[in-house]
C-alpha cells in the first residue's frame, strides 16, 4: 500500500477537527481532566525514542527516503521522464516532537501514552528476536519486512495505526502544537488556516 496516498487521503477527511486544538482528542474521549485523575508521566528510554523516530521516517519518509517498496510503486505509475512531487516527510514536520508533546501533554489519555510506550518497546522486542539488531540499526527493507510482520501480532496493528494518527496530527495540527514546522503541511495542501493562530499560553491544555 502507498503510505503516502493513504496519509494525504487521510489528511484530507480530517483536516477540520485536527486543525481546532484539542477537538480530534475531546471527541474521540482522550481529553481527561488532571483534577479527575491527575498527570501520569509517562518516560521513554533513549533508544526507544530511536525507534520511535525511525519509525515515523520509515512510516512517512521524504523523497530521498522512501522504502524499496514504495520507489517500486510508484515508479511503475510515473512516466520515466515523470518529476516526482515534493512532499514533506515525518523529519520535515517535526513528527518526533510533536510526539514527545502527547508524552508531555497532561490532558492525554494515559492509556494512550501506555500504548506509544508498550508499542514502542514491543516493537524493539519483535526486531531484536527476529532481526537480532534493534530496529534503528535495520535497513529500510529490513524495516519494511519487519513492520509488515509485527502489524500480525497483538497489538501491532493499532500501535501502528496509533502512529500514522499521530503523523497526521504533526501534519496538520497547528505549529504551536511542536509539529507543522513553519506550517510546512498546510502549505503542501494549499490550506490558509485562518488567523490569529493560537499562541503558546493559549493551547488547549493551558485553558
């Protein structure tokens, strides 16, 4: 499947819930008041940040990064004399930091911080058993062969799915947020977001 087609289809659908701070997660119930149930901080290792960052790049790469499978693909739809469209990739729109904000987020649901942490050090676990590397060290085809496999196991494929959320959030949510960088998705989608934009003593989690 093109990640690529699948995000910008996704992107697309929910551009008008993510680009309100705050709504996509009320709605779907992950907003949770600290003065009922308090800030769980939740920690990553050093090495699973690693994981996590090289997930997101395989996951959404630029396009001097795209799997083996992907270049395939989309070669066989281009003319050869066909320019390849230029789109952002998860490094061009900061999507480790907007992540490492749902972390830090004290209105996040901590069943969903659990999940980027469990995931993470199962999918660390699945790579070293098979692979006998941690997963930053594999190859872009070694990734790719091990993804498609760990999406089988329980709960891969909604830690999965959790991180292709997370990318379109980066992607579209507003740069205050930590992703976006220099509004870098609404441009590739020609999006004029409106203004004021919110100011950083003005997130959702602050009010």
């Amino acid at each position: 499947m093109n990640r690529r087609k699948f995000l910008l289809h996704s992107a697309i659908a929910t551009t008008l819930p993510l680009l309100q701070p705050g709504l996509a997660r009320a709605k779907s119930g992950q907003a949770i008041s600290p003065n009922r149930q308090g800030h769980q901080r939740i920690t990553l290792s050093r090495e699973l940040w690693q994981t996590l960052d090289q997930l997101q790049q395989h996951l959404l790469p630029d396009n001097s990064g795209l799997p083996p499978s992907l270049i395939r693909s989309i070669a066989s739809r281009q003319s050869p004399n066909a320019g390849q469209e230029r789109s952002p990739g998860a490094k061009q729109i900061n999507a480790l930091n907007y992540l490492r904000g749902v972390i830090d987020d004290p209105k996040m649901d901590p069943a969903n911080k659990r999940l980027i942490r469990d995931g993470a050090k199962n999918l660390q676990r699945f790579t070293l058993s098979t692979t006998k590397k941690p997963f930053h060290r594999l190859t872009g085809g070694e990734r790719e062969k091990v993804l498609r496999e760990f999406e089988k196991t329980a709960g891969g494929r909604r830690f999965l799915g959790k991180m292709l959320e997370y990318l379109i959030e980066a992607l579209l949510g507003s740069p205050v947020y930590g992703g976006n960088t220099n509004q870098i998705g609404w441009k590739w989608l020609n999006h004029n977001p409106g203004f004021p934009l919110p100011p950083k003593n003005k997130r959702y989690f602050l009010l």
